[in-house]
C-alpha cells in the first residue's frame, strides 16, 4: 500500500520572516494524538485570534521557532493554528509532552510566523488517488487538510532518494546524462554525469511528494 509525505511549501508565505515574539508554554490540555506522532496530521498550536492575524496564518499553519535552554539548537514546531482567547496573546500552547521532548523544558521563550513549508504523511486508501499524477498536476488540498486550496505537484524522491525528473516521462527509474538539478548539482560550468532518476509519474515506490499551494 502507498505511503506517501507529502511536503507542501506556501510560496506567497514572507521569505523575510516577520516573527512575533512569544512565550511558549506546554500544556496538558492540547491534545496530541497517535495520529499527530505519526504526522498523519499536524501538532496543535493555540494561539489567541489577534496574533493569528499578527502573523497572517490565512492556511491555518504556524511554526514557533525555539532555542534549546542551554545550548544554540533552534527548534521549530509546525502546527495547525487552534484560535482560543483564553490564550493570552503574548503566550502561545502546545501539547506538554511534545514541548518537552523537543526543548527538554515546558515553557520557553519563542517566536512564531507564518509557516513557509510543513509535511503530511498519508497512507492506504487515502494515498491511492496519488498513483499514476504527474509532475505539474494539480490535487485537491483536503487530503492534507487544506480545504478549498488546490497544490501543485513539483516533484519528490523514492526510498532511496533517488529524485522525480519532470523532464523523464512515466514511472521509470533510469540511469541519464544530466546537466544540473534535480538529481545533480554542477561544480563547475559545463559539467555532466549519469545519475540514476525517477520519471515524472507519482508510483508506489515513491515516498517523498513535494507540492506547492497553487493560488490563481
């Protein structure tokens, strides 16, 4: 059965990140669940409605950013925005346990922003309508949990990381001259070596999609 991540990247999301500073706090009563572990579905983030619009979250999607106490580690946590008021605006909430397994403490200072890029895994029935899409189609958001967003398939790798070329048709894997990405990176100009690729159509055997928001 297929089990696809599926990495969506918002391209209308500031390349300049404009982050509101905050105070990050675990609490026991955001819930994560199994489903959430296995990132089947994003961790929940309770913020208050005027730092939602602070940061322009319109897809839903935040991402708090976190240095580790007592070292230089940055820690990011992408998660579905839940709106509560109870929440004071200067505070951001997230589940307990998933706080302290990424910082080691439940309360840290912080900033959040608008996420740029964030990943979904599906699997089984729900993955099988992917099977046999191409690079450049388009496929309805909600199987990611974004309602009325259609995304733009941009390309992806298999189990071994070998990438998806747009250039190569169907689902093949194959050894080609290339010339630069996807698949190599040049080290000088005019450089060209065989690499193993995969063609442009989604198959089982692929592991890695990444899309694109596709706004008209």
């Amino acid at each position: 059965m297929p089990d696809f991540k599926i990495v969506i990247s918002d391209p209308k999301a500031p390349k300049k990140e404009n982050p509101v500073k905050v105070k990050v706090k675990g609490s026991p009563e955001v819930e994560h669940t199994d489903k959430m572990k296995e990132q089947f579905e994003l961790p929940l983030i309770k913020v208050n409605k005027k730092l939602v619009e602070k940061i322009n979250a319109i897809h839903g999607v935040a991402t708090i950013r976190m240095i580790k106490p007592g070292t230089t580690e940055k820690v990011k946590i992408t998660g579905k925005v839940v709106m509560d008021d109870k929440v004071p605006e200067n505070e951001v909430h997230v589940n307990a346990e998933l706080l302290i397994n990424n910082v080691g403490v439940d309360e840290v200072d912080g900033v959040i922003f608008r996420a740029r890029a964030w990943q979904i895994r599906i699997s089984g029935e729900r993955a099988k309508p992917l099977i046999g899409l191409k690079v450049g189609d388009l496929i309805d958001g909600s199987i990611v949990g974004l309602k009325g967003v259609k995304l733009e398939i941009r390309g992806g790798s298999d189990s071994s990381g070998f990438p998806i070329r747009p250039d190569i048709s169907g689902g093949v894997k194959k050894r080609v001259l290339l010339s630069g990405p996807p698949g190599f990176h040049p080290k000088r100009k005019g450089e060209r070596r065989r690499k193993m690729v995969r063609g442009n159509m989604i198959t089982e055997d692929i592991v890695q999609i990444n899309t694109k928001i596709a706004y008209r």
